[in-house]
C-alpha cells in the first residue's frame, strides 16, 4: 500500500512539475504585466475625477500634434522597414561567402546595434552640431574649404525627418545585414545549386529559391524592425528636443515627463499610450500567427 | 559561377575588388562615427571647440610661459596653427592651475607653475611641455554631472537584480518548455513572446502607480522589477534551447546511477547549460544598461546612468567632450558584453524560428 501510494504521489508530482517551474512566470506575468496593461487600458478611459469617458481619446485625436506625430511614426516605420531593410538585404546577398578577415567584418557591423541608444545620440548630436564632427570630417576630405559649414538641426521637418531616418538606417542596416547572412548560411548550397542546374539565372534562383528559404528569417528581421520602428523617440528628443518632429513615443514621454503639471497631461498620456500598444500588438499578433510560435527549433542534422 | 576551372577570370576578379570595396566602404561607415565619439571623448575641452575638430587626441601639450600685462602670460602650441596662442594673462596662480587642469587637460599644481615662474627670473620667455590626462573628460563627466557616480551605481544594481530575477523565473520555465510536454504549453509559449515585443513604454506609464503602491517607485528595485518582464521572456526563450541541446539520456543514465532529480540537475544539467545561461545573464544585463524609456518615467530624483548621459545630451550640450564621455562610459559594457555573445545573437536569428 505505501509503496503504490508513495507511487501516485510520484506520479502527481511528474504532472506537476512542469506547471510548478512555470508557476513564477505566470505569477509574475499576472502582477507586473497583465495588472498594468489592464490599468493602463482602465486608466485611458477614466478621467481626472475618475469617471468613465471617452474625452481622452478625443483629446489625443485632436490634439495638434497627433496627426503629425502618426504621419512622422509611419514615415519612419515605412523608410526603415522598406529602404533599410532592401540595402541589408543587397548587402548579404553581396557578401554571403568567407572572406579573409570576415569574423572581424561580422563583429564590426554589430557594433552599431549593440550601442545603447543614449550612446548613439552622443555620437550623432556631437556629429551634427555646427561646429561637430561631421562638418570636421568633410572639411578634412576637402568636400569643404575654409569655414563652410552645413547647419544640419536647422532645416526642415523633412531635412530632419531624413536625418533621422539616415541616422537610423546607419545603426539599423549592419545588423539586419548580420542576420539575413546567418539565415543565408543556413541555406544549404545544393538546393540553389539545384537551381542553377535546372537553368535558372541568379535572379530566378534568388526570386524562387532563395527568398523563400530565406521568408522565416526576413520575417523575424521585419516584424523585430517594425516593433522597434514605431517606438523610436530617444535619437529624436536627443537631436532635435520635444516637438519638433513629433511622434507616438515621443509624445508619451513629453506629456508624462515634460508638461506632468497640466491636469491633461496623465490623460493623453494614457491615450498616447494605449495608442502605441494597439498598433504594436497588432503587429505583433499578426506576426506570431503567420509564423505559427513553433518555439525554439530542435537543431537539424 | 559556372566554371571551376582555376584559370584568369576577370569577371571573378572584378566580382572579388566589388566585394572588397564594399566591404571596405560599409565598414567604414560604421566605423566613422564610432572613431569620432571615441576621439571627441579624449579631447580637451579647448581642442573640442575647435573646427576642424583635431582628428586625434594630443597626448602633451607645449605651453610658452612669459610676463604678460596683468601678470603672467601663459600660451599653449596649436598643432592646426603650428604657432602660439595665447590663452590666458592672470596674476592669480590658482586661476591659472584649475584652467589648466579643466580646459587644457594638463592638472598643474600651483607649485608647478611657481617653478616654471622661478625660471622666468633668468630669462624672458619659459617652454615647457606638460602631458595631457587623456581620461580627464570621463573624471570631469563624473565629476560636474550632477548624480553620474550614484546613477552608475544604481544602474549596476539594476541589472544585477534583473539578471538574478530572470534567470531563475525564467530559468524554471525554460526548463519545463524544453523537458516537458504539458497541456497549455503552447499559449503559453505564445503569451510569453507576446510580453517580449509589447511596448515598453505601455507598461513602464502604469506601473508609476503599480510601484509606488508597493513602494518600489524611483527605486533600483522597481525598475528591476519592470526589466525584468522582458528579460524573463528572453531568458525563457534562450534557457529553454540550451536544455534542448542537452541530451535526455545523459540525465537519465544518472538517474541510473541513483542520483535524485535534483543531484542530476545540479551535477550535470547545469554545468553543461552554464555557458548558455551566462549568454541569458549578459542579454539581460544589456536590456537593463541600455532601457531609457521606462528609467524615465519611473525615477525622479534617482536616475539610472542611462538617464543622466540623456540628460545631459537633450537641449543645449554643455560640453561635447564630456558628453562624448558619458556616451562611451555606456557604450563600453555592451560592446564587450555583445562580443562575448555574438555567437549565440547570431544563432537566436539564424538558427530559431521565433
């Protein structure tokens, strides 16, 4: 009897052992993301006395800066997913071989994504000023003479709406470079081999072959880009302070930090905010239902 | 492409210059600013206010000392000019020592420049040549910015915590993801992704009220607390493929041998998941340095160091050698970190469909 008991005891405690492990993140998700997120959709809601409404939505739809905030969000998003995107995908297809010296190149161009992004904005303000690097370097390579400079914060919305987007772009291309090299290597050759004895030419075997075997990794890349696309704000308020070149983040941290006294300000924060999760999740969910959440693959071979 | 003979192929050797030249170019682009930011942060402040900005910092400074109108007449050489220029005319030897020291990187005592004056009395005009602190800008950037040591300390704390929080909650359940087969596992597994790419800024907002109801509001702890929530997810996500690659029957063969679970977990699963783990530890570490966002919202007199260097770059930049300083002092941990764990960033994309 004791034997068979201390079996099924056994037994439950195999059940139970998985459910165990997990218990802490399931605790832990439930109190520090579940109970904000669900806050943050209650607070979005609530006005300043408490009460139900739907004014803070229309104060953040209204609100001046919101339209521009959304048009410079998606510019973003669509110049560094799209334009970014297809000069790392050129780049990997150019390189995608061993060459002499290619693990150094590798950690080289991993560098501009491992900066933090304080240290980026360091890098560029001081690059960008009048007096900055960036004028120093084209005076030294004699693109300019004497005292000629180019005043690179002062010009238009969409001067520095490019800026940013070089700027991005700068610390943003080396590293999708990395990983479509990775997901290159991982093509074994026969198979684009196999292409070109069937007569394809390189186009056809990149178009047919290539790309698709390449579609989980572009995938991944694309959709880690887009999430990190519509958060940009740091480099922004670093370059060009608040308002300037509005946009989503940027407007929650200004409302939240920079203006905390009005009595709007938690409101359209709050708008702001859910604004940016519903997008982002968005994103997110159609992403992870297209890839299906395999989990992390068993290694092949 | 299509001949493997080894013979002069000129299309194969302009394919190789392309590729070099490329290479070459991209590297250099990336490479470009970095140079700068590092350069412009070992720049004295009165090299730093220069156009052209000198490409490499000096490592001494030659400076030209004779009776001047109100006193003594101090010049230092100006490698741009190849010619003295004048910097200050002061009596006050004192003045004379704190400028050298801020300005002109050299930390001079006042009896050094008694010496130098007592060798005036035989003639008229003194050389000497002083060495530049070429660390002076990060001494400087602790030194003026207001809170920058504490931060640090605080920033360091941070991750020390997030690392132990997320790699045993997290831990634990990558290890149920990789051994077990348990109902729920993939909602679960979805859920868990999801917490990875949700903003975090839609947490950090809320979470002011969450903290400060539990007293963890602009405190190492509550930030902790709030990292973590990504970093557990990551940690789930790589822990659960390390275990992956250990073989069942190794933990087996010592249940064989008559270990219990435990003994078999801590005498052979963990050591070999060590180095995996250590690569979790430093991708948490990183998300906790790096995150600015949320240590903005949620600390108001006991900021991270992330927030103190962003602070002191928004708006007008006092001096941009000692924000340059600051910049490289953040950079400097997540490059090494990133350099240890390349391989495993590498495999996270190419080799694991999230």
């Amino acid at each position: 009897m004791a034997v068979m008991r201390i079996k099924k005891v056994r037994n439950l405690g195999q059940k139970a052992a998985p459910y165990l492990l997990i218990l802490p993140v399931v605790i832990y998700y439930l109190f520090f993301w579940a109970q904000p997120v669900v806050k943050s959709f209650v607070d979005s809601f609530t006005d300043a006395y408490g009460h139900f409404t739907f004014n803070n939505y229309v104060m953040v739809l209204t609100d001046a800066n919101f339209l521009p905030a959304l048009r410079n969000t998606t510019l973003i998003v669509i110049a560094s997913v799209a334009l970014e995107f297809l000069a790392a995908l050129f780049l990997a297809l150019l390189i995608n071989r061993k060459f002499p010296g290619s693990s150094i190149f590798l950690f080289l161009a991993m560098i501009p994504m491992a900066l933090p992004s304080v240290a980026v904005g360091a890098m560029w303000k001081t690059g960008l000023t009048t007096n900055g690097w960036l004028n120093s370097f084209l005076h030294y390579v004699e693109i300019f003479s004497g005292s000629e400079k180019i005043y690179w914060l002062a010009g238009s919305e969409w001067v520095m709406l490019a800026l940013i987007i070089i700027i991005d772009a700068w610390q943003v291309i080396p590293s999708i470079m990395i990983i479509l090299l990775a997901g290159l290597q991982n093509i074994p050759p026969e198979s684009e081999e196999a292409g070109y004895v069937f007569g394809g030419d390189y186009l056809t075997v990149l178009r047919k072959i290539t790309l698709p075997l390449l579609k989980p990794t572009i995938q991944t890349a694309v959709v880690m880009r887009l999430i990190a696309a519509i958060q940009i704000w740091l480099i922004i308020v670093v370059m060009l302070g608040f308002t300037r070149l509005p946009v989503l983040v940027e407007r929650i941290v200004y409302f939240h930090k920079e203006v905390p006294g009005l009595d709007i300000s938690s409101q359209m924060a709050s708008g702001y905010t859910i604004i940016v999760t519903i997008i982002v999740s968005v994103t997110a969910l159609i992403y992870l239902k297209i890839s299906g959440s395999s989990g992390p693959k068993k290694k092949e071979g | 492409m299509a001949s493997k003979k080894k013979r002069f192929n000129p299309y194969k050797l302009a394919n190789k210059a392309l590729l070099y030249i490329i290479i070459t170019s991209v590297a250099f682009t990336i490479l470009l600013p970095v140079f700068f930011l590092v350069s412009l942060s070992f720049l004295t402040t009165r090299d730093s206010y220069k156009f052209p900005l000198p490409l490499l910092p000096s490592l001494t400074s030659d400076y030209k000392l004779e009776y001047g109108e109100r006193g003594y007449l101090l010049s230092i050489f100006d490698k741009a000019e190849e010619d003295y220029a004048t910097v200050m005319d002061t009596e006050d030897l004192e003045k004379m020592s704190i400028y050298m020291e801020a300005r002109l990187g050299t930390p001079t005592t006042i009896e050094e420049i008694e010496e130098q004056i007592a060798r005036l009395e035989t003639r008229n005009i003194v050389y000497f040549t002083k060495k530049i602190d070429l660390l002076h800008n990060f001494k400087a950037f602790f030194l003026i910015t207001n809170d920058a040591f504490p931060a640090l300390v605080r920033s360091l704390q941070i991750c020390v915590l997030t690392i132990l929080i997320s790699l045993s909650i997290g831990g634990m359940a990558g290890y149920a993801f990789a051994r077990y087969s348990f109902a729920g596992r993939d909602a679960l597994k979805f859920s868990v992704l999801f917490v990875r790419m949700f903003p975090g800024i839609a947490i950090a907002l809320p979470m002011v009220v969450i903290l400060i109801r539990i007293g963890f509001y602009d405190n190492p702890i509550g930030l902790a607390l709030v990292y973590s929530i990504g970093s557990i997810a990551l940690t789930v996500w790589i822990t659960a493929s390390i275990f992956m690659g250990i073989p069942v029957t190794l933990e087996e063969a010592a249940q064989v041998f008559g270990a219990t679970k435990m003994q078999t977990f801590i005498r052979i699963t963990f050591p070999l998941a060590l180095p995996g783990l250590a690569a979790a530890a430093m991708y948490a570490f990183l998300g906790a340095w790096n995150e600015t966002v949320a240590a903005i919202v949620l600390t108001q007199f006991n900021p991270t160091f992330s927030v103190v260097v962003y602070q002191s770059l928004v708006g007008a930049v006092g001096q941009v050698n000692l924000a340059a300083a600051g910049g490289i002092v953040m950079a400097v941990p997540t490059v090494i970190f990133t350099f240890i764990i390349r391989r495993y960033i590498n495999q996270m994309w190419g080799g694991m469909s999230v």
